[in-house]
C-alpha cells in the first residue's frame, strides 16, 4: 500500500491536517503540512480551519493542541509518544513550592503535563523562556521542568529563578557534553543542553530559532546540538548548506514513535484522540494563551 496517497485521501475526506515537530522521522517531515518547533506548533493550532489534527509529535503538543481546540478532534497516531522531561515536574512539587515562595509566579516549559499547566501562571517554550519571565511582576520565579532551560534563562534576567525540580532534564540533550560533540562548523545548541555547552555555542537557540539563524547566516556547515533529525529539517530548507548532529546517538525515543504509516492508521481509525479533563484544560489554556499573548 501507498502510505502517502492514502494519507492525502484521507486528509481530504475527512478535513484533516497534520501538524509536526522538527524532530520528526524526515519521511514524516515531509507529508506535515505545518513544521516547527513547540511555539509555532502552539500558535498554528490556533488557527486551524480544521476538523481533525494529527499530531506527529510527543504527548504535550498534542495535549497543548487540543486545548486550545476544544472543537476539533487530535489525534496523536502513538498512545507511547512521550517527553521523558515532562515527568520529573508533578502538580505535588508544584503546590509545595508555592507554599514555600507564596509572592513567586510560577513559570512551566510546554513540556510539561496538562496538570501542571492548570497551575501555571504561564508557560513558555524555549523560544520565549527570557520574554515571558521578563514580562512578570515577581522577583522570584518557579520555573520548571528543565534545569538547564532554566539556568539559560537565570543568566539572562535579574530575577531568581528556581528550578522545580532541581534535576529536572532531557535525557536527550544532556549527553550533548562538550566531550562528544563535535566541532566542525558553527556550534548551534539548544537551551536544553548542559550549562558547560551552552557556554561554547555560537548561538543558543529553539529549533526554530536554529531555522531562523542559519537563513540570516552567511557560514555554509553547522553542527546541530538537539535531536539528530533537526538536521532534516535544516537540509530540506537550507539544501545548499551542511549541517551535521553534533552528536549521532542524540534521538528522542518520543518522537520517533511516529511513524508515516502509523499517521495512515491514526486517520483510519480516527486514534487515539488526546483528552483533556475540562476543568484542567480551562486553567492550562489560560496558561498557554498568557503566553501567546506575551510572545
Ligand atoms: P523546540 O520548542 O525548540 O522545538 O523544542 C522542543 C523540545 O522538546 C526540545 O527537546
Ligand atoms: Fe522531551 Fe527531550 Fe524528546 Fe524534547 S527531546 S520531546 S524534551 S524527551
């Protein structure tokens, strides 16, 4: 069978586009019809003229998607699309540091679940992290799951910043050491990566921001600290520049759960449709939009 044609039928007949991440299999890139990174893919599924999204990405996006979309159905084509850094942060830590720093907002990375969304004064991505923390009226800011995003963001703001949890990371991005990456071309990182990387990238930035870098950039090789099929992503848009995985073995099991002919069976059979408790979507969307606004 034709994987790609049956997608396109389907998609027409039942009025459905397919959002994905720039981590996605580049087979999957290619039959997307929105790409992007996690603040993109937020701010597109607000306008979608749409009755179906197939999400080809972990299970935040698509929770992210669907509520901000409580009229249209997502669907998520792997139930085991996960973000592993989602986990560390749970609505427990959350309320006890609250307690702890009662005049402190809290600040959560979209990778996060929806029930620490609904208890988030905002939330951000790595594209916006420094913007939406500048943009509160508090000295102290809770600011989770990632560590390392939020010590990027601590060097670059006068507020305190506490990470919630302490450890919290991206198995993906923390082996990006400076002792396996390599060097050959201009070293773009992502905010994700340990501190002692970060400290020798040519620039620190989102995937879309990666994107945005190397159009205005005049250099011809990158090496690209996230997950390795951001390099897809860059040569199809860039096929007369090179860029290489800083490191070989960087994958996000999540992401490569999502496969083209998964997407086929997920518009078959119309699954697995993300779900959201309506009380939680209602203060998680508060959240999410906060942040559109802000960026
Ligand atoms: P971006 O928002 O930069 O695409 O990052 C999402 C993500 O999950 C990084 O690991
Ligand atoms: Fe989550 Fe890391 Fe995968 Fe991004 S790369 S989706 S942070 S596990």
């Amino acid at each position: 069978m034709n994987y790609v044609d049956e997608i396109k039928k389907l998609k027409k007949e039942m009025n459905a586009v397919i959002l994905a991440h720039n981590y996605q299999r580049g087979e999957v890139q290619r039959i997307a019809d929105f790409l992007g990174d996690s603040l993109e893919l937020a701010r597109k599924a607000t306008s979608i003229d749409a009755d179906y999204i197939v999400f080809a990405g972990v299970d935040f996006m698509a929770e992210t998607a669907a509520i901000l979309n409580p009229d249209k159905v997502v669907l998520i084509p792997s139930k085991t699309a996960s973000c592993e850094m989602a986990r560390y942060l749970t609505p427990e830590i959350i309320l006890e540091a609250k307690r702890k720093y009662p005049d402190a907002k809290v600040v959560l990375y979209v990778n996060s679940t929806a029930a620490c969304k609904a208890l988030a004064d905002i939330t951000c991505t790595s594209a916006n992290a420094v913007k939406v923390v500048n943009s509160l009226d508090a000295d102290t800011i809770l600011f989770g799951p990632d560590a390392n995003l939020a010590h990027y963001v601590s060097e670059r703001t006068n507020k305190k910043i506490i990470p919630l949890p302490p450890n919290g990371h991206c198995y993906v991005h923390t082996n990006l050491t400076p002792e396996v990456v390599r060097r050959d071309g201009v070293l773009m990182v992502h905010p994700e990566c340990p501190p002692e990387l970060q400290k020798e990238a040519d620039v620190i930035a989102s995937t879309g921001g990666m994107v945005k870098f190397v159009a205005k950039s005049d250099a011809r090789r990158f090496v690209v600290a996230t997950e390795r099929d951001m390099v897809e992503r860059l040569r199809s848009l860039f096929p007369d520049k090179e860029f290489v995985p800083a490191w070989e073995n960087a994958i996000c099991l999540g992401m490569k759960q999502i496969t083209v002919r998964k997407i086929y069976e997920s518009l078959r059979d119309k699954k697995y449709v993300v779900k959201v408790d309506e009380k939680i979507a209602e203060r998680a969307r508060m959240a999410i939009e906060r942040m559109l606004e802000v960026s």
